[in-house]
C-alpha cells in the first residue's frame, strides 16, 4: 500500500504577479490555510512594496527564477501574452514534481505559451477562476473572490491526475466550484460569458463618449438609465483584456458574427416596427436571469442591491 | 400684490398604472407629504387587489374618467403605447387648471399621443425619471427610487411656468434633480443612455441562449465572468420596452448604426493583431466610470457591491 496523497497544504506556493488576482490567492491561501509558504513574485517595485506593507505573503521578490525555487506549487497571475516569456524565465529553476498553473482567461493560447518551457516531471494545470471585479492592483484583492465561483480547469491529456487534484483541492478550499473541460471548449464557453460581454461593453462606452450631439455630462448624468452597468466592466484592466482579444481571436470572432446578425435582426424589426418579435424576445431573455439568480451567481436584489438598505422590494409576482 | 404660488402639495394626485414606476410615485407621494390624497388608478383586479392590501393609496379604481375626476394632479405611468386611448378616455373629465403628467422614457411621441386629447386649460407637464431596477408590478415599488436620480421634464413651448415649476417641485420633494429639455434632445440622450444599452442587453442574452455549442447551464455557471450583469436589464418589462423601441425608432437607430460602425472598427482591430487600438479604448473608457461614480449615479463598491460586507479593497492606486 502506498501512503495517502495529501493534497494540501502546499509546502511553498509562488505567485507570479500581485494583481488583483494574485493577490486574491496570496489571502485566501493564507485564510484557507493552503499553504505553508507564500512567495510572491513581481517585477514592479511599487507592487512589491504594497505586499510587504499589505503582509499577504511570507516573502516577495522581483526575481523569478530565485522565487520559484523550492516551489511545489507556482501559479502565473499575469496578462495572459506575458506568460511565454516568464515561462521561459521559470521553467530551468522549477523543483522536479512541482506544479504550474496559471489564471489566465484564455486558455488555449495559454497552454501553447507555457507547456513547452516546462521539463518533464513538471505537471502543468492551467486553471482559470471565472472571478473578478473592475479594480486593479493588490490592493484591490481579497480572500473571498473566489467563494460560489466556477474555476475551470484545462489540463492538457496525460496530465497527471494527482497534480489536478491538487489543484483542484485548493479551488475547493478557497470556496470555489471547479469544473474540467478542454482547452477548446474554455475558449469558447468564455467568448460568449465573458469576453464578447467585455468588448461590447467597451464599444458602447466609447460610442457614447464621441457623441457630438449629447455632452459627457449628459452621458453621465442620465446613465442609471442603463448605461451605468456597461460602464462597471468597461473599467476592467486594459492590458489584460487586450491580450484576451488578441489570443482568443477566433472564438471572438465567432461569437461576435453571431451577435452582430442577431443585433440586424433586431434592429430589422424596430425599422419595420414588428413589435410581436421584440416582445417575443424581451421575455425570453428573463428565463436566462432567474436561472443566474438560482445558481448563485447573482444577486436577486433589484437593481444589483444598488438600494440595500432601503425597503427591500419583493420578486416580481407578475 | 397676489398670494404666492403654493406648489406644493397637490390635493389629489391621480396614478394612472401602478407598475414599479407608479406605485413607487404613490409611495414618495405619501413619504413626502406632496399630495392630501392619492388615487389609484388601474384596470387590471390583479393590481387593484396589491395596491389596496399595500394601502399606499387612499382610493383604488379601474375607473379612470371617475378616478381622474376633481385631480389637480394626473400622473400617466402606463407603458408609452398605451398613452393615447388613457388621454382620449381621461380627457373630457379633467378639472380645469389640472396638471397632467407622465413618466414615459420616450418624449416626443408622448407629446404627439397625449396633448391633442387635453382641453384648453389644462397643463401638461411631460416627465421621465431616469430610475428604475429590473423588477415589475405594484410590490416592486419603493419611496426612495427616485432620490439622487435625475428627473426630466419637457413642457411645450408656451406651458404655463407655474405648472412647470410644481412638477418641477414635486420631483425635487422625492429627492431627485430636474433638468429641462426638448423632448427631441430627450430621446436622443436616452436613445444613447439608455434605449441601445437595453437593446444590446436584450440581444446578447439572446445569442448566448441559442448557442448549440455551449449550454444554457454553462452560460449561466460562468456568467460571473461579465455576462451577468447585461441581463439585469435584459430583465426588464418587456411591453415597457417594445413600445421604447418602436416609439424612438429614429434616434435608436441612429444610436445603433454609431454602436455598429465603432464595433466593426474593434472587430478588425482583433482580426488584425492591433493591440495598440485595443489597449487605447479600453483606457479610455475608464474615465467615464470614473466620472459616474463622481457624480453619484453608480457605487463605488467592487462588482456592484455584490461583496458587501466582505473586506472592501480600496480604489484602485495604479
């Protein structure tokens, strides 16, 4: 008989970049009590300034290959386009039997950047927490980011399958639901969830910001109206969504035809005023939120709890 | 000398539709002691019922002519096709010198349908609250709905300014700010704040519910990654909304070919690898969530405070 896998804690955990993300993990590791060690790892000395002030890790460097060493796991934290060249930094200084995983919201470039940097007896287990909020930087990170959230993850066949359970050990003990598919089928899933949403998001925020008839302060004034809940996602990091567009471009792509001739089939009927079709399709899309409400991965409360505090409205009966 | 003008309150203030927009008036009506008396008016036994058991008017009846009768105030909060028959059937039985109202997010055709039925004497006093959450019906309504937001009025040219500035001071009592307008630059406004924002929702949720390579529950698992927060308003009444769109057909259209033309620009920014693009817009519209928040049309909170009560990180440094 052999001795019992113990999944966790780790021994020694390094976090390569302190974003919100990053830093996200660096404390729910600590709260969740997954590792024994926090290393984090980041290049920019404002940011590793912030973590030692902050105290989220129980060492911070600004050299890679140094603090990887000795890691049993190492998790990437960074703009996806960015993982290639730490990669290559990393992979020589990675202890045998270590684990790599990452965060990144692509995931089939992802595996393409890093899986080749990695020697053989390095199990790789991309993962990526469908988590978030507009704001940046370790300060803006906390422990519960991840609790009654999906993380996914994407290891590559041959995998491993005591370094996913690792893995997938530590998104439980964080809160999080954890769900396996391919890389293919990430990229795809997330192209309409979340990454078609940003880009439109994007759009219709600078449509409005060159308007020549309406003023910015009129776009801000009267944005309760619905504008204002573009405006949350449309303020999320550019960097890391730039390199979202670039490295998921076909799944993109693709769900943006599909927007793109639903919206001209929209737009069709308010021009010939088919008000049986908007109606038609104005109900639909009501069935779509109740079962986000349902699962848990929204509030019910009107208006996004914007009101909280004020007498709470019921559900809607009719 | 003449005695001062008291603007407020009304001494009785007829409701027609107690939707979540009308029964939230009753409600700051009452709170705010703007009105001696308050009528309901619906045709609908189902609302009648609520509105009676809520008791957040003093009389209920599906009797517009008599419900209106002896108001000095008449406030229409009936989806904006359905204006024309109410003032037609309300018309004659108006008290001279009433003032009538109305709620409508869309002003020109509201003008068009409803100042042609009112008899010489009679004031109208065209109104948008630019409020609202994602929830129907007379228990959705709450007193406080309208505090902090921005309330629009566009009287004719030649309106009685008396009539003006107790609206004006009615809207003020329920704690929002009034700006005047024409109803043209109005729709155009809301047609870029709050019509393409509703539409684009709508169709989004949309295209993702016909997706045949992903499933509904896959969408709505990872929908935290920003789908989500489209369809808070792609949950809105869908009657309310058809009649937007067919009603301010020229300013959405106008509104959505700008939208399309810019997108167009973002897809072959992604097709062609220009980052630069990318990372430029998507700077860019940081600054109006920015200036939203400012102005106190939106919350700070990450994610909409949908942590509340979590550790609150705070606003971004970097």
């Amino acid at each position: 008989m052999t001795a019992p896998v113990t999944s966790l804690p780790f021994e020694r955990v390094g976090i390569v970049g302190l974003g919100l993300i990053g830093s996200s993990i660096a404390r729910a590791l600590r709260k969740s009590g997954s590792a024994r060690a926090i290393v984090a790892i980041d290049r920019d000395e404002a940011v590793q300034a912030r973590v030692s002030a902050l105290g989220i890790a129980d060492s911070v460097t600004g050299d890679a290959a140094a603090g990887v060493a000795g890691c049993d796991l190492v998790i990437l934290c960074v703009p996806v386009m960015a993982n290639a060249a730490i990669a290559e930094q990393i992979g020589p200084h990675l202890a045998p039997g270590a684990i790599v995983s990452d965060v990144g919201s692509v995931k089939g470039a992802v595996v393409r950047d890093i899986a080749p940097h990695l020697a053989e007896g390095v199990h790789f287990v991309p993962a990526h927490p469908v988590a978030g909020t507009e704001h940046s930087g370790p300060d803006a990170g906390f422990a519960e980011l991840f609790a009654n959230r999906w993380s996914i993850l994407t290891p590559p066949a041959g995998t491993d399958p005591a370094a996913v359970e690792r893995v997938r050990a530590l998104w439980s003990a964080f809160g999080s639901n954890v769900e396996i598919m391919t890389p293919e089928h990430h990229d795809l899933v997330l192209a309409i969830t979340s990454h078609v949403p940003h880009l439109i998001a994007y759009n219709i925020v600078g449509t409005a910001a060159d308007m020549e008839t309406v003023t910015e302060s009129e776009v801000i004034k009267f944005s309760a109206g619905g504008f204002r809940d573009f405006t949350r996602i449309a303020a999320s990091d550019p960097t890391m969504w730039r390199d979202v567009f670039l490295t998921n471009k076909d799944a993109v792509l693709e769900m943006l035809g599909r927007f793109n001739e639903d919206l001209a089939a929209l737009q069709r009927m308010i021009r010939w005023g088919d008000g049986e079709g908007l109606h038609a399709l104005f109900t639909r899309t009501r069935a779509i939120r109740r079962g986000i409400i349902a699962s848990g991965q929204e509030t019910a409360a009107p208006d996004f709890g914007r009101h909280a505090g004020l007498s709470a409205p019921k559900e809607p009966g009719a």
